[in-house]
C-alpha cells in the first residue's frame, strides 16, 4: 500500500499504461514482458518499492493463474480434440448442407458463432477459413457475404462469452457470476452476430469486391473417400459443445431458484456447474464420444491433448501478467483512486457501464490486444464493485461492457487485422472497410445490449 498522494497515483497509471502500449505498438515487444514492465514502472512511480511492487506482481500473477489458467487450459483442449475428430467439421458441413444460397450467411453467421463458443478466435480462424472460402467458391455468394458473418459469429463470442480468456480474466477480476455472465453474454452476443454479420455483409460485399482466393484442394479433388471417413454425429458434436455451457447455466438458475440452499440436489448442481469441473466434465465427455465418433484409439487421444497445449503458452503468460499488473494497480490503491473519481459521476449503473467499456476501447486501440484490454480495464474497474455495491448481476454487465470494448477498432496493431488481410487478399484499406468496422459494430451494438439490459438487472 502507498500513501501518496492522487496525483501522483493517477500519474503512475498513465505512464504504466503508456508504457505498456508503447512497448507493444512500437518496439513490438511481447506482451507478457510489456505488462510486468509496465507493472514494475506503475508501482516505483506510485510511491511502492521495489520489493513491494514485485511481491504485489506475483502474487496477482498467481492468483489470476490459479483462478483463469485451469480453464483456458481445458478450454483448449476441448476445442483441439472437436477440431482433430472432425466434430468440428461436421458441424459446419450439416449446417451448411441444409442451407439455400440466401440463407448461406445466416448459417455461416450460426456456424461461426457456434464453433467460437469453445475455441479461441484464432483457432476457430484457422478452422473455418478453409470452409469460407469453399463454401464462397462453390455458391458463387461474393466471399464478404461469407466471411464476415462467419468472423462476427467468432468475434463475437470471444469478446463476450467465456470460456474465452478475456471475459474470464475480467470474471476473476471483478468477481462476477460466471454463469450468469455466459447467459447474459449469449443473449447479447446473438443481435450483435445478426447486425455485424448478415446484415453488414450486405455493404461489406459492395464495398469490398474480392475474388475468391484460390487457395484449399478439397478431398475431393484428391480423390480421398470422405464420404467414408468415420466423423462424430452432428448431435454428438453438439452435445458436446452445449454440454459444459449448460451445467454453467444450471448452476447459476439454481442459485437464483434456491438461494442459500444446503439441499444434496443443490450442492450436486452447485458441484457440477464450476467452471473448472463443467469444462472438465465436457473434455472427458469428448474423449469418449468425439473419440469413439471418429475411432481416435488412446494414443491418438493423447497426442490430440498434447498438442493443444503449447499454442496457448503466450495466452496464459499475458493472462497472468495481466493479472500481475492489476494486482500493482490495486496495491497501489491506483484502481481506488480512478474508481472514486467515477463514483463522483454519481454511481449510476449506465455510466458506469459506459465508462467500462470507453476505458477498454482506449487501451484496446493503443496495444491492439482484446486480451489486454479486457484484462487491464477489469483491473482499473476492480475497485467499483464494492464501492458501488454492484448487484451480481450488474457485475456480470460490467464484464460484458469491457468485452465489448475490448474488440473496437481492429487496425494495424492488431494481428487479427493481418490475419484477416492475408488470408482473404485483401488490401489494408479493403480490411478497413470490412473486417474493422465490422468490429466497431459489434463492439457498439454489444455495449448497446448491455445498457438495454441493464434496468432490469440493476
């Protein structure tokens, strides 16, 4: 802790946050070391020595691991094994199947959405790039009209939804519901996929005129039998998937229809709806049913699991460091000191939720990281809950504020941007005008969701 004074507490925020963005954005370092710089700066500027400000570091750090890492972690491999056993794929295959050239992007926008419930935004890419571009070569449909519903559906759910790694930071944070944030986040999250993908693809598709990249030999086209290649059913994929989000939301309903309850029934859901265990609950499930789908024997099993794990390493770092830094702010009484000051505005939910979200649009636009804007804002809002003696559900609001914010402005400074460009050729004024602003509109209808909720959860 630091008695000095607000001006130098506030001070010390700037220049850490400063920091950590011009360490990003400019010497290109990797977040993980930017945001323990950055940590480290915040806490010797606000008066802390250096001893305290490490100490407060590790142990932000480790909490935020012990409380986030566990679900990232089976979160990845759950999407792996979906992916690796084809349940992914016959997911999308059966949407798109039973789909009409004119309701094609509604069911990308579906598939999208559907397959970003349990992967990260850049797996779920890399998934599904291959299907874009197929099913836009094979309808004749411009590729906007294909790919951007499929990118809202995955945008949207990583900005949103947990179990992605931002809004579960930001849950651990603040302390929010985690159940309720995933129902308030799904009933959000679907507007906002219909207005930033559907329809924006109707303007995108005119402003962006693109020819299909001629990229993916097909099975087909090399002659392989996949008509006979064993895949999971598409009802076992999708039990799957739906089964860790529907023990999540049975827990949080039976906080709300039994509260305080010591019944067996209650401590069994109470059990079985903890983010760890639901997700851990879902892997096994798929060991079984997607590996049986697709006859994976155990050493395929293992190796599917083991892969999944290394890609998430950075994520993971920048998580905790993140936590780290948040730790410092709090210490610090930094995060007091800002979360007084919004008090001042009168401690009306609707500006605070405002507020929430500009906070992580700005530090989203400057470092161009959804994870450490998410991460940060949660950090420097962390103080509001218990001043303003936020409800439980206003909380889970508060995540969704900063996880819309969280995936404003997608520019140069983010490799999403570059993602997007590259894959679908496309000039950075051609990925302006569509895959940026179609960020901007979910970011902006999402927080629109939230204040329209927010009445009647106050």
């Amino acid at each position: 802790m630091t008695t000095a004074p607000a001006w130098q507490l506030i001070t010390a925020a700037v220049i850490g946050i400063a920091v950590i963005v011009t360490l990003i954005t400019w010497l290109k370092l990797h977040p993980f070391i930017s945001l323990m710089i950055g940590a480290l700066v915040t806490g010797l500027v606000a008066g802390m020595s250096a001893v305290q400000t490490i100490t407060s570091f590790s142990n932000g750090f480790g909490s935020t691991m012990g409380g986030v890492g566990v679900l990232i972690a089976l979160g990845a491999i759950f999407g792996k094994m979906l992916a690796d056993s084809g349940g992914a794929d016959r997911i999308v295959d059966t949407l798109i199947a039973r789909a009409s050239n004119r309701a094609l992007p509604w069911v990308m926008g579906a598939a999208g959405a559907l397959i970003g419930l349990p992967m990260f935004f850049e797996v779920g890419l890399v998934l599904l790039v291959p299907v874009i571009i197929l099913v836009a070569r094979r309808s004749g449909l411009p590729l906007m009209r294909i790919a951007i519903p499929t990118l809202a559906g995955l945008s949207a759910m990583h900005g949103l939804v947990p179990p992605h790694p931002g809004p579960l930071a930001a849950i651990d944070l603040v302390g929010a519901d985690l159940g309720q944030t995933l129902l308030f986040g799904v009933i959000i999250a679907i507007p906002t996929v219909i207005i930033a993908g559907p329809l924006f693809s109707n303007l995108a598709a005119r402003w962006v005129k693109v020819p299909v990249p001629a990229l993916y030999v097909t099975p087909e086209d090399r002659g392989e039998d996949i008509e006979h290649k064993p895949r999971p059913s598409f009802g076992a994929a999708l039990f799957c998937i739906l089964l860790p989000v529907v023990l999540m939301l049975l827990s949080s309903l039976a906080n709300v229809v039994a509260p305080g309850s010591v019944d067996t029934w209650k401590l069994v859901v109470d059990f079985l709806g903890k983010p760890a265990v639901a997700l851990l609950i879902a892997v096994l499930v798929g060991m079984i049913v997607l590996g049986r789908g697709a006859r994976m024997n155990r050493v395929q099993l293992a190796a599917s699991v083991g892969s999944s794990l290394p890609p998430i390493a950075g994520i993971l770092l920048i998580v905790g460091a993140g936590g780290g830094f948040k730790q410092v702010l709090v210490d610090a009484t930094i995060g007091q000191v800002i979360a007084d000051a919004i008090s001042g505005f009168g401690g009306s939910l609707t500006i605070v939720l405002a507020l929430a979200w500009l906070v992580s649009v700005l530090i989203r636009v400057a470092t161009g990281s959804a994870t450490v804007a998410t991460i940060t804002a949660a950090g420097i809002l962390q103080p509001l809950v218990a001043d303003l003696g936020l409800s439980t559900g206003a909380t889970s609001l508060l995540v969704l504020a900063i996880g819309a914010g969280s995936v404003f402005l997608s520019h140069v400074n983010d490799a999403g941007f570059w993602l997007i460009k590259e894959y679908f050729g496309l000039s950075i004024g051609q990925t302006l005008k569509s895959w940026t602003v179609m960020e901007c509109i979910i970011s902006i209808v999402g927080l629109a969701g939230v204040l329209l909720i927010s009445p009647f959860v106050g």
